[in-house]
C-alpha cells in the first residue's frame, strides 16, 4: 500500500513520520518543500504537485489550516480528484466545516473515491508520539474495512457516525473547551480581586465537586503562569475552530450565547497582534478588565497540583478507609497517572472500562497510583528506572512504550534510559533487552528526544 500525505505543518509532520516508521510506503506533498526533510531522511518520496501524489497513491491523508484549503486540494484545479484512482481512499485530518466535509463527500463518490472526516486531537505532542484522538466520520463498511492504518498515527480511534460525524464531535470539543476556560477566567479574577491569592483559589477551586475531575487543570500551565509562547495551540486556529463551531449553530438554529461572547475575545486578541501566541491568551483580556495580575511560577502551580490528600500507606487501607477516602486516593491517583503517563493513555484506559473491568481499573488507579507512586519513600525517577527494568525484565513492550515517556517526564536522560536497558541485559539476556532497546528507541525517536 503506498500513503500520499498532504500537509507537513506542526501537527502533519509528526503524523507523517510516524506512517513511514510503520513500514508504509509513503509519498509526501506540502507548499514547502524544506518541511518534507525529515520525512525524506527517513525513507519517504516527495512530489512535486498534489495530482502527482494522488496518481501514485492508494490512501491520502491530508492536514490543512481548514475548509478553504482542504476543498482546493481535493477537487480545485490539479487537486486529489483529477489523479486518484476509483477505489482510493481519503482521510482528511483537517479540523474542517461538516458542511464542506460532506460537499466534498458528494463529490468524491461520484469518483468512486472513499472520503473520511478525521480530525484529530492531542496536539503537537501527541502527533509526534502516536498519542492522538482521531474522531471519524464517514461509512462505516469502508472504516472497517481501511480504518487500521490510522493506528498508526493514534492510539484511539473514534468512529462517530456518517460523514461530518467527526468534525462536529472534535468542533462540540473545542467550543467547550474555549468556553469553559474563559468561564475560568471570569470567576479566578473576582476571587482574586476579593483577595484571596491565586494560588490557595486554584486549588480550593480543584478540590470541589467540579474540580475533582480536573476540569480546572488545563489553565495551570499557560494562563496562571501567563506563559503563552510558544503556542500549543495557535490561537489562529483555536479562532478557526470556533467561528466554525459557531457556523454549525447558525445552520442548525441553535443559540450559542456563550460561545459568541468568547469569540468576541478571540477577535478582540487577534486585534492586538496575539494570533501566533497560545490560545488561552485572551484569558488576559479579562484579567485588564477586572484590573488584578495573576501570575505564578512553575513551582508554585507544581506545589498546588502536589497538595492532594496524602495517599495511605497499605497498612492504612483496611475496613476503616471511608468512601470519601478512597475517593480521595483514587482521585490523587488519576492526578499521578495522567502526570506520569499523558492523557492519550488515560483516555485509552477510560474508553476501554466497562462493568465487567471496571474494579480493577479502579484498583489500578487507587493502589498503583493513588499509593504506591504517590508515596515519598523514592522520587519519581528513580520509580521510573525501577519499572524500566522490571518491564524488560518482563518482556512488555505495550507498558515499557508508556514507561519509557515516563521516564522522560520524570527527568530521566537518554543515556539514563539506555544504561537501565543494558544493565538489564546481564541478567534478562539479549533477546528482552535488544526488544527493549527497539521499543524505546522509537519512543524516544517520536519525542524527539534522539537525532
């Protein structure tokens, strides 16, 4: 099978390179060719035009700025559909206009040519590491039938319905992430104007009923510390995702009072110059309007995502744990997971609960998690290079993958990481550690962290 990929921006790039380390034949296309480098160093054929592409490829993947660009380059002039194939297949990983998605649609079956909805989720991050949410929308017989090649580009794969399907699920995220966060915004800044500090706030504000599940974590990093560069998300493109948001509304009758009042203030912040910064910048308008300054170091956001009820020891966790306790521990322990492991792991972990599984997904959160890492006996990196051993000593690489980004983010180095891998091997053999070696290897490759 050979892959055309359209687009090597931040988010196409990362998602490109992680076709080409699957084994696929991939050809890549983008207005600069300097953004196809790496793609090229690791195997990948350029072409020069997008028809050149399409007449050489089976499957295409496209990743555009939006709507306007995506149409051009599937049924403009020299596009997609004046070189592919019938029976050729399209994923669109654009967030996009369900509108445009499914004119584009009418227009691909007439070319016997398959078109998805495929917006993703998870950042740029998340496309260099196969960490991506991919919410799917098109026939359900074709997914079946071509939808494994997007594993490996993400670790959950969402089908959501008919074609639009999946950019009307990934614009319901977006809308309400920008709106809950500016919802944020507003009440921090009158607690703070009323006197008490960000900090306490913040995490009083984590700890109600609401903020157990974490929905006041996001605005830790960025707008509470007011470090907006570099973006991880554009608020050029944060602004796209709303206004198409808002689109979408406006075709079904649906008011969206919210909503508009936040898209006043994405424009209010592209006027002042602000759109390559991140996109919770315009959370800044609102801290000139009520006249406070909130600003923490990194420490101090730290030392309040620290302040969960300390975990108890095993000997503590008997008939005499209250509800409310182990409540508590479970809820560190999600903290500590999502911290250690990343959302693509805990959100794969969620989707795959049910009633059958779900007590000992709750025993993994609350023991592995909520106590054993949560305890002060050693510090998370040396926890790290303890489970990097055990797990090649095991032979799992599923778990040894998630651990070696661990590792990582808890301050390991690459020659750290590499020294565990081969002290292992004197007492595990070659076979285990030479997997090991493989396994974190393409890790630390998709994190950027290797050459």
């Amino acid at each position: 099978m050979t892959i055309g990929f359209i687009g090597l921006g931040l988010m196409g790039q990362g998602m490109a390179l992680n076709l080409c380390r699957a084994g696929y034949d991939l050809v890549v296309h983008d207005l600069s060719r300097a953004s196809a480098a790496p793609l090229e160093e690791a195997g990948a054929t350029w072409a020069a035009s997008v028809a050149e592409l399409a007449g050489s490829a089976d499957v295409v993947f496209t990743s555009l700025p939006g709507p306007a660009e995506m149409r051009q380059v599937g049924v403009g002039d020299g596009g997609l559909l004046s070189a592919l194939k019938p029976g050729s297949t399209w994923f669109d990983l654009t967030t996009n206009s369900p509108t445009v998605v499914r004119e584009v649609h009418a227009t691909c079956q007439e070319h016997g040519v398959e078109l998805f909805d495929a917006p993703v989720s998870g950042g740029p991050k998340g496309a260099r590491s196969g960490k991506l949410a991919i919410y799917v929308g098109g026939d359900r017989a074709a997914f079946d039938r071509v939808g494994g090649v997007l594993d490996a580009i993400g670790d959950q794969i969402l089908y959501v319905g008919e074609i639009g399907a999946g950019n009307t699920a990934k614009l319901v995220h977006n809308c309400a992430s920008m709106t809950i966060r500016s919802a944020i915004a507003e009440v921090f800044t009158m607690g703070v104007k009323a006197g008490v500090e960000p900090g306490p706030l913040w995490h009083a504000m984590r700890q109600g009923a609401i903020g157990r599940a974490r929905t006041f974590d996001r605005v830790g990093d960025r707008y509470l510390q007011e470090a907006f560069d570099p973006p991880s998300f554009a608020l050029v493109l944060a602004n796209k995702d709303l206004r198409l948001a808002l689109e979408l509304a406006d075709q079904l009758g649906v008011p969206m009072r919210a909503a508009r009042l936040v898209q006043e203030d994405l424009q209010e912040a592209l006027d002042r110059g602000w759109g390559n910064r991140d996109s919770q910048t315009p959370l800044l308008l609102q801290n000139e309007r009520a006249g406070v300054t909130i600003k923490l170091s990194a420490d101090e956001v730290q030392a309040v995502l620290d302040r969960g009820r300390p975990a108890r020891t095993p000997a503590q966790s008997g008939d005499d744990m209250s509800t409310a306790d182990a409540a508590d521990v479970k809820t560190n322990g999600r903290r500590i997971m999502n911290e250690l492991m990343g959302d693509g792991y805990v959100e794969k972990k969620d989707g795959n609960r049910n009633s059958f599984n779900d007590v000992i997904q709750d025993y993994s959160e609350e023991v592995c998690f909520g106590r054993v890492w949560a305890r002060a006996g050693i510090d998370r990196k040396t926890r790290s290079i303890v489970n990097l051993a055990m797990l090649t000593a095991l032979g799992r690489p599923a778990q040894l993958a998630h651990h070696v980004e661990g590792a990582i983010s808890n301050g390991c180095t690459v020659a750290e990481i590499k020294e565990v891998l081969l002290q292992t091997a004197v007492y595990c053999g070659l076979p285990a550690a030479g997997e090991a070696f493989k396994v974190a290897e393409g890790v630390l490759q998709a994190g950027g962290q290797l050459d």
